[in-house]
C-alpha cells in the first residue's frame, strides 16, 4: 500500500503513437498525472483526444510507446504479460460502457467472477455489504438478461469492487443508460468513493456524470489541457465550450 501522500496511480511522460507515415496519429502526447487515493476523477474531451488510450496505458490494458505507470508502488512497464495480468485483476477493476457480464451466470456469481478467477472467496460480510450498496438484493440470483442496464451496471460495478482493488477504472460508464439509471451509477461510483475510499478515474463526454467527480481533467490532443476541481455540470459544460471554441 502507498503512503497517503503518494499517488495510488502515477503516470508520467506518456506518449502513445498510432499507425505510421500519412497516418500517423499522436494519441498521447507527454501526459503526466498522478490520482489520489481516494479521490474521484473526471476524465473529459472531444472524440479522439485520447481518453481511452490514456485509461488503456494507464490501467494496464495497453502499453504506452514511452513513459511510465506506477499502480500501488508497483511500475508497470517493468512486468512481463503475465504478472501484468496478475497486477490488472488483483489491483485494478473496469467497468466499461459494455456490461460485459457472462449471461449464463447470476448476479451475484457475477459480482463473485474476479475472486473466483484468482482461486479466492469473498469475505461474506464485505459480499453483503456490497449487494446491499448496489442495491441488488432482491436480484441477486437473476441472470443478466432479467436485469434492466441500470441495474446489469450496478452488477458491473460491484464486480469492480469486490477484490477491494487499488483504483477503478471506468470508461464511459454511462454511455448506455438512461439519465435516471446513470444517476444511480454515478452514485454508486461516488458512495463507493466516500464510503469504502475507493479511488475511480472515469472518462465520460458527459458534463452531469463529471459533475458526481471531485477533480476534472481536460484532454485534447494528446495532452491534458485541464486539470482542477471538478464543480457543477455548468462549470463543466462552461470548461468545455472553452476547450471546442477558445473565443467562447
Ligand atoms: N487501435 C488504434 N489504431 C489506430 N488509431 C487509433 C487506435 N486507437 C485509437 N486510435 C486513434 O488515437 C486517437 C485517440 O483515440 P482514443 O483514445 O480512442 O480517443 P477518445 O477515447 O478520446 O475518443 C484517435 O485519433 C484515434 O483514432
Ligand atoms: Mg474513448
């Protein structure tokens, strides 16, 4: 475990290039940021700026053309495939815009996947509590096609949760949700922050779901060009129309 001054998510100098010649793309230019444990961040930008490929390099799923990532003390660009792997599902959790639930397994069965993978049971007070916070405890046997999305995200978002990872990840977690089931998410997200000292980095394109943040970050190509608290969803929009019209 990190100290509380250092970061529990560290990048630096990230640069991430795509494709070669006439189309060649920088997709990330420099970055360097750190997260805090503990803290809920806002990752936001126009289409292609980069937020993806920052989140993939950053969690592990990618690795970055040059720079370096620390994840609970641990670099890693210095770890071969498979203790990547290992670190990315004992320390880090996703939750993407896709459920990605397994259909023929339940709710709870779901939730229990990451733990059950690495040969590990849930402590039953910690599965209670959990069910209990995503509020699916009348569902909990159900299979993810007698779930509504909102409630297929929670699953999502308690299957994040369960291995009590150092940092999760969630790319556009609302992307295919009604407002009202996105503002369960979001709060789930934010209680899970409050409540357990999570720490989630999310990117979204929606100033609302960044306003549930405490800090909010700007990308635009490749670079960050932003970086303060997060504010009301019209502070966020008013950061946002400066990004896409300066004269705004
Ligand atoms: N696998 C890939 N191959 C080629 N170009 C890619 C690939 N992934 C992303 N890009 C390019 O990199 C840039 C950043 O993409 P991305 O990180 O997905 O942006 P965002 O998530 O902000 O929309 C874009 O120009 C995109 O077209
Ligand atoms: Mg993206």
């Amino acid at each position: 475990m990190a100290s509380v001054s250092t970061p529990i998510v560290q990048a630096d100098d990230l640069g991430k290039t795509y494709g070669s010649g006439e189309t060649r793309v920088v997709a990330l230019d420099g970055v360097s940021v750190g997260f805090a444990a503990g803290e809920l961040a806002a990752i936001m930008g126009p289409s292609g700026s980069g937020k993806s490929t920052l989140m993939h390099c950053v969690a592990g799923l990618d690795r970055p053309d040059g720079g370096t990532v620390t994840i609970d003390g641990v670099q890693t660009g210095g770890l071969d495939d498979r203790r990547l792997t290992e670190l990315r599902r004992d320390r880090i959790g996703f939750v993407f815009q896709a459920f990605n639930l397994l259909p023929v397994l339940t709710a709870e069965e779901n939730i229990l996947l990451p733990l059950t993978i690495a040969g590990r049971t849930a402590d039953p007070e910690w599965l209670e509590s959990l069910i209990g916070t995503v509020g699916l405890g009348d569902r909990r046997h159900h299979r993810p096609s007698e779930l509504s999305g909102g409630q297929q995200q929670r699953v999502a978002v308690a299957r994040a949760l369960v291995s009590r990872p150092a940092v999760i990840f969630a790319d556009e977690p609302t992307g295919n949700l009604d407002s009202r089931s996105s503002e369960e998410v979001l709060g789930l997200l934010r209680r899970a922050v409050d409540d357990f000292g999570q720490t989630v980095v999310m990117v979204t394109h929606d100033a609302r779901s960044a306003s549930y943040a405490d800090r909010l970050l700007l990308l635009q190509d490749g670079r960050i060009v932003h970086d303060g608290p997060a504010g009301g969803s019209d502070d966020v929009h008013a950061r946002l129309r400066l990004l896409t019209d300066p004269a705004a």
